[in-house]
C-alpha cells in the first residue's frame, strides 16, 4: 500500500482496480484464524507444544485428516471440537490454504547423543530389517519430504508430535491411511518399533533441514519493498 500512495493518481487507479481483482491469497480465510493459535501464523506448528506444522502439507492430505478426526478415524480430544463444524467447503478452503504455504525452516537442535542419532539416522534411512522396520524414507521420500498426496512429510515436524503419532498407531487411535491399502502400511511400521527407536527417530527427524524443492509451490510471487 505504501508503494501505491507514491504512485502518480491515475497508475494507482489502475493498480487498485487490479488488486481488487486478484485478492491476496496469503490471507486465510475466516475459519482458519482459530487454527493459528496453535498451527502457527504461518502454520509452522509448535514445536514444544507439539503441535504440527500444516504448511506444504498437501490440501487432499490435510482435508482427509481433518474428516479423520470427524469420523473418529482419528482419536485426539483437541482436534476434533476443531474439526466437528466444519462443512466441506470450508475444509476445503481451510486444505487448500495451508498447502499453500510454504513448509518452515527452523529445524530442531542436532542431537548430542551420538548413539540416538546414528539409531535415528538409520532407521530414517535403511530400516532395521532384523525387526521387519522399512526405511521411512521408502515411503515418506529420500530427505522425508512427503510424497503427496497420500505420504506426508515427516521432516518439519515435532519431534513429540512425530513420537505421539507413532504410539497412535501403535495403540490403535490413529487408523487413517489410503483407503485402499487397509490402513496397512503406517500401522505396520508404527508396531514393529520399541520405545527408544521411536525416540530416536523422531529426535533425528525433527533436526533434519527441510530440503527444497519441498512440496510449496514454486508460484509464490515475490514483491520487492
Ligand atoms: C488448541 C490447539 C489446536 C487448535 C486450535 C487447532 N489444532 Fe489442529 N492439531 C492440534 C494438535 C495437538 C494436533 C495433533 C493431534 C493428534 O495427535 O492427532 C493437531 C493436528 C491437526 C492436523 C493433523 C496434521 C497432520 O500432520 O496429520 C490437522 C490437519 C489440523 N490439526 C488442522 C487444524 C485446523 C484446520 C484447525 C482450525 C480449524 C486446527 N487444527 C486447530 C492442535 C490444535
Ligand atoms: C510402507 C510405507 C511407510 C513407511 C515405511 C513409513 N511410513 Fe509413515 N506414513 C505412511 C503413510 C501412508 C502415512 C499417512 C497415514 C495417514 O494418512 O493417516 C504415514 C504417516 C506418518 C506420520 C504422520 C505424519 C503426520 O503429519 O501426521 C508419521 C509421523 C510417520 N508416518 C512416521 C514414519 C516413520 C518415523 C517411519 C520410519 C520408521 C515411517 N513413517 C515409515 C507410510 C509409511
């Protein structure tokens, strides 16, 4: 705004009638606000409270998670109130808007213990065949980027968040996965894994940087000050 109060009148009329056109599509829409207390400003999550991160999700994996909590699919007492009233549309538009924007960049501290993060590190990257554990990354891509739509990311998030997800599966309050595949592959995983290779993973997880090009648009139009 300040760049068009400098402009010459007419060119500014010009510019306003095509902003008007095109509205910012940064700004959330209304039944988003709630969600930042928690997901973040900019949906970066919150990491010492646990709280994932949605940027750079994909919207069908978002807006399939959200129906999750709705139809118990998923068993958390925070989210689904979050989830109930929401119709359609509005998980939609609500999807579509945190795919947006783009995943965030603080990563957690590196591990000092070195025994936990080469435990992490490999389990990350190979598996652990002698328990039947895959590399997360066959499945989750190579840097754990997210294969979208149905595989999400798994680096960018907390490493409590990342821990809490797995013991979901484990015990049966998480049940979401591809329809198709039986909700088969993430339980699987997730009861094979002990105690400490789950903290470990996470902990090794959660300090990765999150590679580019991530799964952001590469559309995000820049303007100079
Ligand atoms: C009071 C805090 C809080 C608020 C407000 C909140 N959430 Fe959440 N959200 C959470 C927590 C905690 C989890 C993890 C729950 C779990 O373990 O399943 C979560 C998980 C999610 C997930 C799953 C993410 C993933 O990676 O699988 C989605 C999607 C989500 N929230 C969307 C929303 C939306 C949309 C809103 C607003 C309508 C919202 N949340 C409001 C705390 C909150
Ligand atoms: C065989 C494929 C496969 C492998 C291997 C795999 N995952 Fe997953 N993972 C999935 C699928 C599919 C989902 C999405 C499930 C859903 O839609 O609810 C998922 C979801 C997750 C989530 C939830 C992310 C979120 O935003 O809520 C976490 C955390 C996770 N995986 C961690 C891991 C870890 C850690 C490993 C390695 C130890 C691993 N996964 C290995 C298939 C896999």
């Amino acid at each position: 705004m300040r760049l068009l109060r400098n402009l010459a009148p007419a060119l500014s009329a010009f510019l306003a009638l095509f902003a008007s056109s095109q509205p910012a599509s940064s700004a959330p829409p209304a039944e988003a606000n709630s969600c930042l207390a928690c997901h973040g400003a900019q949906g970066e999550g919150l990491a010492a409270a646990g709280y994932p991160r949605l940027a750079g999700l994909s919207a069908e994996y978002i807006s399939e998670q959200l129906n999750a909590y709705i139809d118990g699919r998923r068993v958390n007492p925070i989210m689904r109130p979050m989830a109930m009233p929401l119709t359609a549309t509005q998980i939609q538009g609500i999807a579509t808007f945190f795919s947006a924007l783009p995943a965030p960049s603080n990563v957690a501290a590196a591990l000092t213990d070195a025994t936990q993060s080469a435990l992490g590190q490999q389990l990350a990257e190979r598996g652990e065949w002698s328990a039947g554990i895959p590399a997360c990354f066959n499945c989750h891509a190579p840097g754990g980027v997210g294969l979208p739509p149905a595989f999400p990311p798994i680096v960018g998030q907390p490493a409590m968040y990342i821990e809490s997800q797995i013991q979901a599966w484990k015990n049966g309050t998480r049940q979401g996965d591809p329809k198709n595949l039986a909700n088969a592959l993430m339980h699987n995983v997730a009861f094979r894994m002990s105690d400490t290779q789950t903290k470990a993973v996470a902990a090794w997880l959660a300090a990765q940087p999150i590679p580019t090009p991530n799964t952001s648009p590469s559309t995000t139009v820049k303007t100079n000050p």
